[in-house]
C-alpha cells in the first residue's frame, strides 16, 4: 500500500477515536463541576483539560479568561484548536474523502454524515442548550463508524492501518482522561483540593468509570465499593476492559504485526516492549512512584511510538 494512503487510513482512525475520547474527558470535567467545590478548584479543573491536552498556550492566545463556557467552546466546537472535536471530525471527514475508494460506500456514508450532522448541531446552538447530549452523540457515531468499518470492510492493509491509529489514540486519550484527576494536584488517587473528601472522591470516580463505559464492568470485575486504586488498575492493567492501556497496545501490537515489512521491526519491537511492561506491572508499584509521574512518561512513550509507526509506514512527519 502507498504510504499516502496508509496515512490517509491511520489518520481516519485516529481523529475518530479522538473526537469521541474528547467528548469523554469532558463529560467527565462536566460532571466533577456539580461536585461541591470551591471556586479555585473548579479553575484548576478547567485548566487541567487544557494542561492534559497540551493546549493552555492556544487557548490563552483566543480566550481572555478560564471560563466553563470558554474551555468547552474552545474543545467542541473552535475550528482553530486542532484538537476540538468540530477539528477532529472535519479531519477524519477529509482522510476518509481522499481515500474514498478503499472505503465502503457505508464507511464513507457514516464519517460524512457525522460531520455534516454535527456541523448542524453546533449551528443551532446544541452545544449551550444540552452539552450532555452532544458528548453522547459524538460517542453513538463514533461507536456507528467502527462498528460499519467491522461489519463491511474487507480484513486488509487498509483495515490493518485504521485499526492501528484508532488503538494507539484510545491508549493516548484513556491515559489523558485518568491524568485530569492528577494534573493539579500530587498524584495520589486518594488525595484531592477540592472540598468534598471521600464523598467527593466517590462521585468523581464514578463519573470516570462512567465516561469510559467502565462502570458495570468494575463491578462485574470487583464485585465491591468503588476504590480509586482499583479503578486505576481497571483502566491501566486489565486486558478485559476495552478501553484499558493494556487493551489499547494489545491491539496495537495485533496490527503492527499484520502489516510487518522489512522496516518495522524497531517498530514493533518498542510498542512490544511498552505492552510487556503493562502486561506483567502491578498497580501498588505505580500508585507509590505517583500516578501523574506514570501517565506522563506513558503519554511520551507512545507519542514515541506514533513517531515509530510515521517512520516505517507512513507519510514523514512535518516539524
């Protein structure tokens, strides 16, 4: 396959992935500020979305203050932040119209009327009236989009490479919802700023579980109350829960290894080498070295790795 169109593929996978993952950590960030807190801690919040995405400088370029409204216009719906999910959708619309012929006519259909949809739904102001509502659709069609891509399209090279992007932006995006938790405080999953303690921690967990579809599944696992280290093991360790990191490089290494060339060994050799260190890790360890320390070395090592898999199949990356 011409890396162009390898590149078109992993790009497709990827900015659907990030739309809906996008949607997910602002659920999340909505819901903690129901929460009883002080006015400082709802700020630190707001610019802990920002800090994790790597976008604090971008939106402080466009926006005077750190508002609720100003942070969630910025991340849904500004066409100038790369990152909001009105960007990420129009992204993946354009990969998927230059590879239209290696699409299913449903493929297509799927990624173009999302945008298209969605476009409408910020135009009639959805996104002020009901917020909760846009995440859950942004997750229904993402979720629409690969369940088409499984149900149509042919097991092949163009398949392997959607997979691929898709994972790797779930293992990148379950590591940034869980450090928004961290961002501003010290790492510890029983520690928090804001008011509330134990009680806040409870409903703030919940509401993590619940935007990674996690919730039933911690209680199928655990049988037992809700405990911040557990649900950090839930989403880092375990192989079963499908969004976990484990989860997301398992499948990562799967398509790498469907789409082996003479180029990719250093390639599948260092995403190996990232799962067997999940594979045989234990949390107590982690959560003692610091959650935020983990996930940030984490979210670097698998940038390094999409600069890996740019190398050895894709389009060379632009500085």
């Amino acid at each position: 396959m011409l890396s162009r169109t390898a590149d078109h593929l992993f790009w497709m996978g990827r900015y659907m992935e990030r739309a809906e993952n996008t949607a997910r950590m602002l659920d999340v960030t909505l819901k903690a500020l129901l929460l009883p807190q002080t006015d400082e801690s709802a700020l630190r919040s707001q610019r802990a979305v920002l800090s994790i995405s790597e976008l604090s400088d971008a939106f402080a370029a466009r926006y005077d203050a750190v508002t609720a409204h100003n942070v969630l216009r910025f991340m849904v719906a500004d066409p100038d932040n790369p990152s909001s999910i009105l960007s990420s959708l129009r992204a993946a619309r354009e990969n998927a119209r230059a590879v239209r012929g290696t699409l299913t006519t449903e493929s297509w259909e799927t990624i173009n009327h999302t945008w298209l949809d969605f476009n409408r739904q910020v135009d009639e102001g959805m996104l002020a009236q009901d917020p909760d509502s846009v995440f859950e659709w942004v997750k229904l069609r993402s979720h629409l989009s690969r369940g088409v891509t499984l149900g149509t399209a042919l097991k092949d090279e163009a398949f392997y490479f959607t997979q691929l992007g898709t994972f790797l932006e779930r293992a990148d995006n379950t590591a940034r919802i869980l450090d928004v938790r961290f961002a501003d405080g010290d790492g510890a999953p029983g520690s928090r700023s804001a008011v509330g303690g134990q009680l806040d921690d409870f409903y703030y967990w919940t509401s993590i579980l619940s935007s990674v579809s996690g919730l039933e599944i911690y209680r199928q696992v655990y049988r037992d109350v809700l405990v911040p280290e557990r649900v950090a093991e839930l989403l880092i360790l375990n192989p079963s829960m499908p969004r976990s990191l484990l989860a997301s490089l398992d499948h990562v290494c799967e398509n790498l290894a469907m789409l082996r060339t003479g180029n990719s060994r250093e390639c599948e050799r260092y995403a190996g080498k990232l799962r067997a260190e999940l594979l045989y890790a234990e949390i107590r360890p982690i959560l003692a070295r610091g959650l935020h320390a983990y996930l940030t070395e984490f979210l670097a090592r698998i940038a390094t790795l999409g600069n890996k898999i740019s190398s050895a199949f894709l389009l060379p990356l632009t500085s």
